[in-house]
C-alpha cells in the first residue's frame, strides 16, 4: 500500500494527503508552491492547509510579506492520535453510563425469499433446551414436507424440545400431530377455521423469537429478552388454556 493510501487511516485522504505530503517536502513554502506540487487549485490547498493547521500537521509562518506553510514533524500524527485515545478513556465511563440508561436495543435480522425462511429457522438449531413455538400449516406447505423433516431430523440430534400450538389441519394432525415423540414434541391443537395461522412463532433461546411468514416470504429474528419473555407468556397463557389432545396411533 503507497505512502498516500496509508493516511487515508488517519483522517488524510485524498487531496489532504496531497497537501499534507507536499509542505512535507517542500518544507516552508507558499500556498501557490504546494498548490503546484499537490496538483490542485490554489484555494483549494489553502482551504486545507487551514484545515491541517487546525490539526496540528501544519505550522504557518511569514518571511517579509510571504505568508509560507511548514510541514509538522510526522510524529505529529501519533501524538494526535494519543491525545484522542487520552480523552476517548476519560468520557468512556460517562458514555457508558448513558448508555445503561438507555438500555439495549433488540437485535432484528430480516431474511427474504425461501432461503430466507430457511435461514430463520436453522438459527433455533444453534440452541438445545426447549423452544415454544405456533406452528403454521402455509410455512410447512411452502418449504415442503422433504425439507421439514430434515429440519425436524436436526433439532432431535440437537435435542431441542418442542411443545407447539398447531392448527387440527388434516396435514398437521396426520403427518406431523401423530409423530410428536419421535420429534420430540409435545403438541395441543385448535381449531383451523377459528384460528387460521398464517405465520409461525418461534420462542427460544432464552431470548430470541422468530417470525415466519409464507405469503410475504420473510422471516424476522428478534433477539430481546423482554420480547422473549413476554412472549414466552403469552405462550403459556394459551397453552394452559387448552385441553390436552391424545396422539393418534399411526
């Protein structure tokens, strides 16, 4: 990497590097003097000899009526960068402090298309324990069962349980329903005309939740651990509520 693109990393790109490089090696000279071995206008290099000055890099002087520029000792640089260092670790504690105050921010990833969904759901296989979830029988149909399944085959490896809410769909309670404890699941079922899900929940990981949705084709991960609770509540209000389903033998 050339000279000129390694003080991009310090604040002195483009035509700045071009001044800051020239009144190095011309030592004490005029505006239009560094102007010309910069390459650029005249007011140009003035505007950002003025600028290098501020910062240090550029000392101004006069020699009878000449107004004249030097180039500071590049150590300059490093001092620079030191003193802002210096005060960056002072006022670090007081940012840290408003920072608390404000608390943290979700984490929201956004994942489109059918690769998307996809996507969304691999991130509960990066978990074990027990994972909440309202299931849909759109997000089944557009991902096929060829690929459920393999999900379903990886979350048993991974030992992570299921207790799901599901729509009584003839596609649910025969292919899916039916085989809760060999995918280790333990499932209550509503009614699908009274309760027809669109998009499916996920709550898991202690403080992640997912959202599916077939028609738009996107799939949302929130990583809170107020929404996921909250959510996990919510979860168990409605699980309590239900009556228990005996699994049909198959």
């Amino acid at each position: 990497m050339e000279l000129r693109q390694q003080l991009q990393q310090f604040g002195l790109a483009g035509k700045k590097a071009d001044v800051y490089l020239a009144s190095l090696e011309l030592g004490s000279a005029t505006v239009i003097e560094i102007a010309k071995k910069a390459g650029i206008k005249r007011t140009t290099a003035y505007d950002i000899l003025l600028d290098l000055v501020q910062k240090g890099l550029v000392s101004e002087t006069s020699k009878g009526k000449k107004r004249l520029f030097v180039g500071e000792d590049p150590e300059k640089i490093l001092k620079n960068l030191r003193s802002k260092e210096q005060m960056l670790s002072e006022i670090l504690p007081l940012l840290k402090s408003v920072y608390n105050v404000r608390g943290v921010k979700p984490r929201i990833r956004y994942y489109e298309g059918i690769e998307g969904l996809k996507e969304t759901y691999n991130d509960t296989l990066k978990y074990t324990g027990e994972m909440l979830a309202f299931a849909s029988e759109d997000v089944v149909k557009i991902l096929g069962n060829d690929w459920a399944y393999d999900y379903i085959k990886k979350r048993v490896k991974n030992n992570l349980r299921v207790r799901a809410i599901m729509p009584a769909s003839e596609i649910i309670s025969k292919d899916y329903f039916a085989r809760d404890p060999e995918h280790l699941r333990v499932s209550k079922l509503i009614d699908p005309k009274k309760y027809p899900f669109s998009m499916e929940i996920n709550i898991y990981g202690h403080s992640k939740v997912s959202l599916m949705s077939s028609k738009e084709q996107l799939g949302i991960t929130i990583e809170s651990t107020e929404i996921y609770n909250t959510m996990k509540l919510i979860f168990e209000l409605v699980w309590d509520n239900l009556p228990e389903v005996k699994i049909p033998k198959i």
